[in-house]
C-alpha cells in the first residue's frame, strides 16, 4: 500500500462514527447545555470513563501496547466533534495525545505504564518549572503547577522540572506519577472553557525514579509513524481544532435558531435578513477555508512521515501557522455569531454566549499567540525561528 492509500485508508471511517459515539455526543451536548460542567468546572468522571471504553485514550497509543495507533488527522477528527458537542469536553479530550509526549520516556517505563490497559489518562501542569534535587531513589519533586487542564479525571500526572544536573534545555522536562501522589487545588475561575478544570496541581516531597521523567517534546524511543510526526505541532494542532468544533457549533446554533426567531419590531426573521445571509455565508466560507488548510498541512506532513521522509521545515512551519489562523479564525466566526443571534446571544446562559468565551480562551494559550506569526514570517524571509516553534 502506498502511503497515499495507507492515508485515505486511515482516513474513511471516524472514531467517533460509531452509535455508541453519537449517544455520548449527544449526552455531552445536553449536559453542558445545563450547565453541568460549567457550574463544577470539570469533565464529570462518568464521561472520561467513557471517553476510556469508547478509545479516545488508547487512539494514538501502539498496537503493540494494545492501542489502536490512529493518524494525527483522525485524532484531531474526533477532538473536533467532540469540541461541537462542548468545547471543553474536546478540550480534556485532546491529551489523549499524551502517548506522543511519553514517548520520550525510556522503553522500560513506557511499557510499566500501559502494562494494565492502554486507556491512560494522563494531565499535566509543566510551568512554571519547579527546582527537583537528586536524593536517593530519584528527583524529589515539590512545587505547584498552574493550567493542569483534565486533572480532575487523570490517572497519571506530569509536572515541569527545573533541569536536571545543570542541563541547559530549550524545553521542559516532567516528571510523572500516579494521580494519588499529587494534590489538586480547584482554581479555575475564568470565562471560558470553564469545564476542563485546568486547576493547580500540587506535589510535596515526592520522589520520583528518574527514568520516570523526560523532555517534552524531546526524541522519542518509540519507532512507530506517529513518532515521526513534529510533536510540539501535534500539541498545537489538537488544542486549536477544539476552536473549529466549538466555531462549527455556533454556525449550527445560529441556523438553528434563526428561522423561528420572530424581530420584536416586526422585521422579517434572522433567515430572510440579506445583512445576516451575507454574513453568515462570509462565516461558513471563513471557517471551511481555515478548516481545510489546517487539515492539509497535516495530510502533507503525515505523507511526508508514511513515505519514509523526515518532515521539513516548512511543512512543520505549515502545521503550526494553519493551527493559529484555525484558531483566530473560528474566534472570530463564534463572535459573529453571537452578533447575528442579537440580544439573545448575550445571556450567560446561551450556548453562544459560551462559544464565544471557549473561542477566545483558546486564542489565548501560548502554542496560538502572535510569536506564531512572527516565527513563520522569519521562516518565510529564509530566517531561522525561534527556539521551541519547531
């Protein structure tokens, strides 16, 4: 099979296409439209485990630690219909990327982890780093962590180190350990993507083996295609398509809503307003546009990866600029939304009302900033990037 067709291959059935998929979407979409995980700010613990049975944690890991070893594209595929039913269950979803971090772990202790069962829940809170001194055993670990995103259902945790023997690294390295060793403190108290309970994440005096820590996107000892693939983009990429599901939500809310809407002044309804059919045709174009190139970029770099071939760095500037325009872009599409809904896209209890606020949370995590843009014109110019973009 060429890599082409192993491509296509992978790429016709979606993990979320199955019934037992579509139930728990739809749960999802009613439970957070009441509120649910909002008002307790986290996933609830019936809907990771779901999310467990149902393979969202085992997707990326290999079949030779009984995972199913789905491509980037159909993980990100299933992120984003999960982020439609609510952006932050997408959100928590998202690190069942984890296998490409741990994959930077010694052979020895990957194998420990998916020993049991492949359906590891892993949560991390990596800045800021916290000093570790060797003692005997390991690094002794205290410290908290903020944006510990999904650490309410984890089972597994990792929190940045400061480097180890004087090391000089451009990235962080984690320690990890058992979700029992670490305390959390519920301080997640923001507007948007309120559900993911990105809480602080405490540790004190905690030993742990060295060989249970690693460089984050650091080589991986793991050979199969996936490993290949630009890590840090990969990162990148399963945060900002949660902004396209939670922007393709707001399009779907609004056409919902519009043909029914009755104007209070006795104009003609939302669906027959030539202002709003512009604009919502500017929309759906805006976010089909952003939606196919991010997709794209990830097609070319995994053909790159299937083919044999290290993925270059324009390819790798690709994935992380069409990830940051994905993002701007559905930020701006959920906004628009919520204009077109009126008065009534303004109460804190309408779903657009959340889009918006789940949007712009998202543009607002480093991996989406503005240095993207900066690191891709100098790439552009022929200029090298900064460290840690690649």
């Amino acid at each position: 099979m060429t890599a082409l067709s192993e491509l296509n291959h992978q790429r016709c059935v979606p993990i979320t296409a199955s019934e037992e998929f579509q139930k728990l979407l739809v749960e999802i979409r009613a439970r957070a439209r009441a509120e649910e995980f909002d008002q307790q700010k986290f996933i609830s613990q019936d809907v990771i485990e779901q999310f467990r049975k149902l393979g969202v944690y085992r997707a990326l890991v290999p079949k030779r630690f009984g995972g199913d070893e789905r491509s980037p594209a159909e993980f990100c595929q299933m992120v984003e219909d999960i982020s439609i039913a609510d952006g932050s269950a997408g959100w928590v979803a998202s690190f069942g990327m984890s296998p490409v971090y741990l994959s930077s772990l010694p052979l020895e202790t990957i194998k420990k982890i998916y020993a049991d069962s492949p359906d590891v829940v892993f949560a991390g809170g990596i800045f800021p780093p916290q000093p570790a001194a060797f003692v005997e055993g390991g690094l002794e670990v205290n410290g908290r962590w903020k944006f510990s995103s999904g650490c309410m259902g984890a089972s597994l945790i990792g929190v940045g180190i400061s480097p180890k023997n004087g090391e000089m690294l451009g990235l962080p390295r984690l320690a990890v350990m058992p979700r029992e060793k670490v305390r959390i403190e519920e301080t997640w108290n923001v507007v948007g993507l309120v559900g993911t309970g990105s809480h602080d994440v405490v540790v004190e005096g905690v030993v742990v083996p060295e060989e249970w820590t690693f460089v984050r996107g650091g080589p991986s000892n793991l050979d199969e295609p996936l490993f290949r693939y630009p890590s840090l983009s990969f990162a990148t990429q399963v945060l900002s398509v949660v902004a396209l599901g939670v922007a393709r939500a707001a399009l779907d809310e609004l056409c919902g809503m519009a043909s029914g809407r009755i104007s209070v002044t006795g104009a003609p309804s939302l669906s027959d307003r030539p202002l709003a059919q512009v604009e919502m045709a500017k929309a759906e174009a805006s976010l089909r546009a952003a939606r196919s190139w991010f997709y794209q970029a990830i097609d070319d770099a995994w053909s790159s990866v299937l083919a044999g071939d290290p993925v270059n760095v324009e390819q790798t500037n690709m994935l992380r600029l069409s990830s940051t325009h994905a993002t701007r872009v559905a930020a701006e599409v959920a906004r628009t939304a919520q204009m077109l809904s009126g008065m009534s896209g303004v109460y804190r209890t309408s779903p657009l009302s959340r889009f918006v606020n789940d949007t712009q949370v998202i543009t607002q995590h480093a991996f989406m900033g503005d240095m993207t843009y900066q690191n891709a014109g100098a790439i552009f110019f022929g200029n090298k990037p900064l460290p840690g973009y690649l």
